[in-house]
C-alpha cells in the first residue's frame, strides 16, 4: 500500500532538449522557482514560456501523454524556500509537463480565486481548500499577485490519506499568468509510513496567437512510501507525471463547466 497506487502509469518521460541560448530545462524551471518575488523573475518565466512554444511540436502530439525529467536540486537550491529539514536531496525527483488545454485564461485564472480547490481531481482530493492570505480576489482577476494558503488531503485506495500543507504564490508577468508553490512541512499519513516530505513547483499559463492555452507544471517532490526504493526513478517520475495530468484534466473539466462533484 504506497502512493504509487494512486496513480495510473504514465508514458515514461524523456529528458529535454537544450534552449537555443544554452540554457537547460532545469536551470529555467529552477530559475523562475527561485526568483518568483525578484525582479528577475520575468526574465526566467519568459525563457520558459519561449523554451515551451519552440518546443511543441515535440510535446503536443495528440497522443503524447508524457513530460520531461528535471535534473537533482539540493538545499542551496531552494534555501530561499521553506521546506523540511528531512528532504533527502538524491530522493527529490523531478519532472516538467506541457499540455494544451481547452479553455481560457481567464477561465483558469477564475478557477484558481475558488475557495475548494477539490475539483482538480475530485477521485483524490478529499480536501483542497484555498484561503488568499495576500492580496484579494478581485485584485488578482485585474492583474494584480495574490497569494495563498492550502490545506490539503489527498486519498487513494486502501485508506491512505496524506494531509499537508502548501504556500502558492500567483504573479501576472504580462500575459502570463505563473504560479509557485511549495510544502513548508512534511505531511504524513496515520500509518506513518506514506508521506510528501517536500515539493517545490513553477507553473505557467498563456495562449499562443490568442488562441490556443498552454499549461506548464515544472516539479520536484519528496515522497515517501511503504515500497521505498523499489520501482526506479522513471517509474516514479511518471507517477509524479500521471497526476500533474490528472490534476490538469480535472480542472479543465470545472474550466468548461464538465466538473461533476463526487458523492
């Protein structure tokens, strides 16, 4: 009984190619984790929004239900991001999704002021719930940052159900829309044996030509589970891949009007 359980199998993920500056995959995902409240920031979400767009045509085949590794991080990566002092570095996996999405921005900048967060993966999410903690909702909605606290449950199959906290900070940088979030604390569950340990995460949002929207989500994550090092690191980050998924098609659906609560 593990959380890997929780997910199905993704396609296994594949290591991405360089930015035509040279820059890596993992220095603009770790760039605009670190930088998020710098004046910098900008630079390091629009390299990123860039690398994504050029990159298409390999990532958005329509039956490309994958995503890319991203490299090892250590505690001087993220010393500006609480986090537990536990974090096992070479256990921090890391992986990038891309995924064109139905919907508009604003549909998902809309979603995103919602008080239940739970809809993002109603089969999972027991709880989700969303306090802003700086700035307001209307604010936002006009293009102003907000931040927020989240309280969060997420079950799956045998009873296991994992509490934990997280800090997601949102910023318009001109027309897109990116989010970061982090786990201040592990969150363990009753059978002390299952558990996130941390998770640090960049996410970005914008339309291509005013049409098309394109959703990212670039993470690292420590779990713990009763299997321990049993699957290998591929097998694990398609996990991490599957319900970074499940999480995109699940808001969708509330985006569209298609959500349906759980009973």
């Amino acid at each position: 009984m593990s959380l890997l359980v929780f997910l199905a199998c993704a396609d296994p993920p594949v290591k991405a190619p360089p930015a035509e500056d040279g820059a890596t995959f993992d220095e603009m995902n770790l760039g605009a984790i670190q930088m998020f409240h710098e004046p910098e920031a900008g630079e390091h979400v629009a390299a990123l929004r860039d690398w994504l767009v050029t990159n298409a045509p390999a990532w958005a085949e329509a039956d490309w239900t994958g995503g890319y590794t991203l490299g090892s991080i250590d505690g001087d990566d993220v010393s500006n991001l609480e986090h537990s002092e536990n974090t096992k570095w070479e256990e921090v996996l890391g992986a990038g999704v891309p995924r064109r999405m139905r919907g508009t921005l604003d549909g998902y900048a809309d979603a995103s002021v919602e008080e239940d967060q739970s809809f993002a993966d109603p089969s999972t999410y027991i709880e989700w719930t969303r306090t802003i903690t700086g700035g307001t909702a209307d604010g936002f909605l006009a293009g102003e940052p907000m931040q927020t606290e989240n309280v969060i449950e997420k079950g799956g199959p045998f009873g296991v159900v994992i509490p934990y906290d997280a800090n997601k900070d949102f910023i318009w940088f001109d027309d897109v829309l990116a989010a970061r979030t982090s786990v201040p604390e592990e969150g363990w569950g009753d059978d002390g044996a299952n558990g996130i340990i941390c998770g640090f995460t960049i996410e970005l949002w914008f339309e291509v030509e005013g049409e098309e929207l394109i959703w990212y989500n670039g993470s690292w994550t420590q779990i713990a589970t009763v299997i321990g090092d049993d699957f290998p690191e591929d097998v694990l980050i398609s996990q991490f891949i599957d319900g970074t998924l499940d999480y995109m098609i699940g808001t969708e659906a509330f985006v569209m009007g298609e959500y349906t609560p759980e009973e």
